[in-house]
C-alpha cells in the first residue's frame, strides 16, 4: 500500500454508550446474573429476529377475518400463530423482559393510515419485527413525523390522498405497535406466502404500503426533507 493512500480504521472510537454496556454485562457476569455462555446465546437469537413474523401475521389477518379480530384484540394472543411467544420469552428462556409488553396491532383503513415512531429514543416490537432500521432511531424521524405526518410520508413516498386521517402513534417501554396495512387490489387469490413476501419491515412500520411486486423496502424514491431538524452533530 502505497503512503499516499493510508487505509481507514475499521472501526470508529467505542462510544460512552458501549464502554457502559461492557462495565455493567462484566459485572452481572461477576455477580452471577447470567453467565458469558447465556449472553452468547442470548446476542445470536436477538440477531436471528427479523420482520418476517409480523408479515405473516398480517397476511393471516387478511386471510382470515377471525384471525383479523384476534389480532386487533390480542396482538400477544395472535402473535403465537406465528410463532412468536411474547409472554414465556425467546427460545433461550431467559433475556430481558423490557420487550415484552403490550403488543399492539392498529388495523388500516381506507381513510385511516397508521404510522410508528418512538418519540422519546427508539422503542421498537423487536421480538416480532427484528432490530429497527438506522432512520426510526434518527431525531429527525422522530421529532418531525409528530409535527408533519404528511409531509414525512411522502419523503418516504407514500403519498396520502387528503381525506385520509393520518394516526401517528408513539411507542413506549410497554406498548410496542405494529400497522395492519391494507390489503393491496391485484392480491386477489394470492396465498399466505405470497402475501408475506409484500408486507416488508416499512409497511409493518406505516411509512409504506403493500404493493404487488414490491417486497423490498428499497425500491421506492425518497425525497428530501423540507423542513429536516439540525442536531448540531
Ligand atoms: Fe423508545
């Protein structure tokens, strides 16, 4: 390698945030709590949840308009037709209860969109729907979509006719939510898989709506914020 074109580090400064995650997980590991074999299990069963339960949940509900009820009335409840287990915890039998909650569906209508966010940091229903994306946990999601709902779904370009109601709702430490979305018209016929692979991470979120075709959350335009909020980082 030449002196002209020093390589990068690859991996920036541990942060205060990390060094505290360290000192408090050796400490529990010192005082008993858990051991370094069950936080081993426990970081590659976080690392194997991802989104697809939720879809699946969703394509049920519009399959199955009993299973529809369900969901809306008892999120835990149907959450277990997709094998999600909300109340006796992930397969390790053992990690942190701060996910388990309420878990909520909120059902769309045709003049109803519903959106997520936490607005105090990131509070995400990861059992069911995985680790959160970069952008649910950024300031500016989470400060302007409260202020300018409209506006933010279509930077993320989803574009609401005017007479449908838009309901942002705020995540906390017990009440996760995840949207029902509309079926999408060209389904019709279509089978539970198939209706899965449309329900991506953003439809579950409420930034986006289930196309068919669509299935991955990358393929639809994003413009720019017109009033994006300045951290001063
Ligand atoms: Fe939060």
């Amino acid at each position: 390698m030449s002196d002209t074109h020093k390589a990068a580090p690859m991996v920036d400064e541990v942060s205060d945030f990390e060094i505290l995650e360290m000192a408090v997980r050796e400490l529990a590991i010192e005082k008993g709590l858990f051991s370094a074999e069950d936080h081993r299990r426990w970081i590659e069963y976080v690392h194997t949840l991802g989104p697809l339960p939720a879809a699946r949940l969703a394509a049920k509900a519009w399959l199955d308009p009993d299973f529809k009820k369900l969901a809306v009335a008892d999120g835990v409840k149907a959450s277990l037709a997709v094998g999600i287990d909300w109340i006796n915890g992930p397969p390790t039998k053992f990690g942190t209860p701060s996910d388990y909650c309420s878990f909520r569906v909120l059902e769309d209508t045709p003049k109803v969109k519903h959106v997520v966010v936490c607005t105090l940091c990131s509070c995400y229903p990861r059992t069911i729907l995985g680790q959160s994306p970069e952008w649910y946990r950024t300031p500016n999601y989470r400060r302007r979509l409260v202020r300018w709902p409209r506006q933010v779904l279509a930077e993320f370009g989803l574009q609401l006719a005017a007479d449908v109601e838009i309901r942002v709702v705020d995540s906390n430490q017990k009440t996760r939510y995840m949207v029902l979305p509309l079926r999408p018209i060209g389904t019709e016929g279509w089978s539970e898989q198939q209706l899965t692979e449309i329900v991506t991470r953003d439809c579950l979120i409420g930034v986006a709506m289930p196309q068919p075709g669509v299935t991955s959350n990358a393929k639809r335009p994003v413009h720019p914020a017109v009033h994006p909020i300045h951290t001063g980082h």
